[in-house]
C-alpha cells in the first residue's frame, strides 16, 4: 500500500456476508461511495475522492481488487483485469445479471449513511464497476447514482454492447426509482469501445430524461486533442483546466452530488 498517495484518508474495513474488505474513508457530510476501475484505488482515484470531500461529502473508497495507493502500469492492469475476470463477485460477460458484490456494496452504502448521516447516499462506479451504481439503487438511499465509463458486461457482441449488466428484476427497481424523481448520470468517451455508445442508448430507453449523458468527443482529429483510446473521465484521461470537456465532466459530476445530497 502507497501512503504517500493516500494521504487525508483513514484507512479501515467493513465487513458484510462473511466478507471483509479494505475501506478508505475522509471528509465529513453524506457519504459517497467511489468504487475504482481497474487496477483499483491509484492515486488519481484518491484524488478524485479528495474533491468529494471539498464539495462537503465523506468520500468512501472501498477496495474491490488491486493495492490501494498503487500507481498504475500495463502489468499491475491486466493482472488486476484477469483477476476481476474470473472472480464469482463481478458477472464480467453475462447479460441481465447483477453483479453479486453489489450486495456488499449496498450493505457498505447502508453503514455509511448511518455513520455520516444527511438524506441519502451517492455512488460513483467506474470502468469494471462502472454499471454497480444501477444495482445500488434497489436501496430508497441512494440518491446520486454515477456511470462512469461503465464496462460491464464486456462488451463482445450486440447484445453485450446494450446489456446494462443488471437483472430484470433489479432494473425494473431502477426504473421506478428514476419514476420517483432519482437521476442516473453516466459518462463516456466517443470512441471508448470498452463503453460503447450502445449502452447508453439502451440507458436512454430505460430512464428516459432520468438518464443524463455526458459523451466526451474522443474521436480522430478532435478539437481537444484526446487521444483516441481515452477512456477514464475522471481519473487517468481527466485534463484539469477549465473549459476542457474532462473538467466540465467532472464539474456535471460534484453538481449532481451536489443536488442529490446537499
């Protein structure tokens, strides 16, 4: 574990259905679970989670895989990648099943919310957990739910491409809570393929207005300058200088959990 890149966190666990995982937690006000893509919490995603705390919120980063505070590289990915790939807790190529870790995650939401109080909880899903927000849903406390680069089921085939990597059921609870006034906010790159734009039309179909796009122009020759095979919005591909579509990303980002939670 880096300390020197997890600097302002307590470092902690939490414990749900036999299984106990690393928790990072810092900052005060309702909490916002933040769950790294691949290869788990590198200093950039802590970086993201200190902004969560500068707008009010506690930020909470459960480690799901990797070692927090790890820089990454091409190796520490594709062994993270491999990992989550054959592990029971992450449905990485089936349609219309959720996730089994988004139990865990739920029961973490739920502790949180009891910890730091305020309406309701956030969460923010990334790459591999970017679609795990959808599953959290089933609990009435999640209130700023975000789908970041959402990868989920990798995305092999037209059917793969529109699956939402959620079940009928749990979906059919997403509506209603969109029906009831929650927004869904999701962001990708143009020509990211790893979240291809077909997942957003189905979001689109599912949730209507409740679902907010932020599509990012990654494609060839783009006015920006962002490399092609750009992919994590808030982290890794994130240009921090106003004006700059990563930033208005990341602005759209603390102003929907902003309106869900203060």
């Amino acid at each position: 574990m880096s300390v020197d890149s997890l600097t302002g966190y307590e470092i902690g666990d939490f414990s749900h259905g036999g299984t106990t995982r690393t928790v990072l937690r810092a900052g005060t006000g309702p909490a916002v679970v933040i769950i790294a893509e691949m290869p788990g919490i590198t200093p950039r995603v802590a970086d993201f989670g200190r902004r969560v705390v500068d707008l009010g919120c506690t930020a909470v980063l459960p480690s799901l895989f990797g070692t927090p505070g790890r820089s990454p590289t091409a190796l520490y990915l594709t062994r993270s990648l491999l990992g989550g790939c054959v592990s029971r807790e992450f449905t990485a190529l089936l349609r219309r099943h959720t996730s089994p870790v988004t139990d865990w995650l739920r029961a973490l939401a739920s502790f949180e919310h009891g910890r730091c109080g305020g309406p309701g909880v956030g969460a923010v899903g990334m790459c591999f957990t970017g679609g795990f927000a959808l599953g959290m849903m089933l609990d009435s406390r999640m209130l700023a739910p975000v789908l970041a680069q959402p990868s989920l089921p990798l995305p092999f085939g037209a059917r793969r491409r529109r699956s939402l990597g959620i079940s009928d059921r749990d979906l059919a609870v997403a509506r209603e809570r969109v029906a009831d006034g929650v927004c869904v906010l999701g962001l990708r790159f143009s020509n990211d393929s790893m979240s291809p734009p077909e997942r957003f039309d189905r979001l689109t179909e599912e949730f209507g207005d409740g679902f907010i796009a932020v599509e990012i122009d990654s494609s060839p020759g783009n006015p920006h300058g962002i490399r092609t095979r750009a992919h994590s919005v808030l982290t890794e591909d994130l240009v921090d200088e106003p004006g700059h579509p990563t930033r208005q990303a990341l602005d759209a980002v603390l102003d929907h959990l902003r309106t869900g939670l203060l």
